[in-house]
C-alpha cells in the first residue's frame, strides 16, 4: 500500500499574526465537485474566514475558493457557507469555548490528508495592538540576534 503524503493547499499566515492560537483541530471540508478541482489546484484564500457553530453544525465562511476554469456552467458560489466536518464531542468542547469564553475559531490551513481535503481550525483569541507590536518587536530581536551569531561564525 503506497501511503500519500500530506499537501498543505495555502496557509493563513496572517492568523497568527492576529490571534492567540490555543488549539488547534483538524476538520473536513464539504466541498462540491468544481470546488475540489480548484482547491487542489491551490486557488483558496482564508485571510477573512471564520468558523461558526449553529445548531450542532460547525460552518466555514467568508473563505475564498475561485471557480475553477473548465467547470462552465457547474461551477459553484466562491464565498459560500460550507459545512465542517468533526465528531459531536469536539464540536460541543467548541460550543463551550466559543460561546462563554469570548474565543473564535479560524482557519490556519488547508491541506489533503489520504486524498480529503481537510482544514486545520484553531481555537484563538483575537490580539489587542500592543500585543502584535511586541511581538513584531520580539522577532525583530531574534532576527538581529541570529544574523550577529552568524556574523561572528563567518570570522
């Protein structure tokens, strides 16, 4: 049996950026026909997206997939609300969390897994200003402090 290996189709590189990650969850994605084309094809964008729990359902929205280029008149809505996939317990763990502790849940990547598109979904809190200015200050630091390390080896 030949094992696939796992592809990250794009990554949401400002969510980290933006929010405390506390944990993280992998889902699958209901997709339609086109929109596995396009996705496999990398045309996603999850700056914007975010995850709702409703009536026991977890849902997607605001994530971007482009239509794909042969799907004519089949192809599918780029911005529709798309359904996730996860066991009931881990969805009421994120009732809890979403609901009473002020936490939301956003998408960090989307990638295959054994031929499925997943999602990796992060339980976050949103960042204050001064929070992402340390943290900028944090990583200018150790960038300055890595490229004096290898300044120093090259002598």
């Amino acid at each position: 049996m030949v094992e696939r290996e796992n592809k990250v189709l794009t990554r949401n590189r400002k969510a980290k950026h933006d929010f405390l990650i506390e944990e993280v969850y992998e889902a699958g994605i209901e997709l339609t026909g086109t929109e596995v084309k396009s996705a496999k094809n990398g045309r996603i964008n999850l700056k914007d997206g975010f995850a709702r729990v409703k009536n026991g359902e977890i849902f997607l929205h605001n994530v971007h997939i482009s239509p794909y280029e042969e799907g004519n008149r089949f192809n599918h809505d780029p911005t529709r609300t798309r359904k996730l996939l996860m066991h009931k317990r881990e969805i009421r763990k994120l009732i809890g969390y979403t609901q009473t502790r002020g936490y939301t849940l956003v998408p960090l990547s989307v990638y295959t897994k054994r031929g499925k598109i997943k999602v990796e979904l992060a339980l976050a809190k949103g960042k204050q200003k001064h929070d992402k200015r340390e943290a900028i200050k944090r990583k200018t630091m150790e960038r300055e402090a890595e490229k004096a390390i290898k300044e120093r080896t090259l002598r």
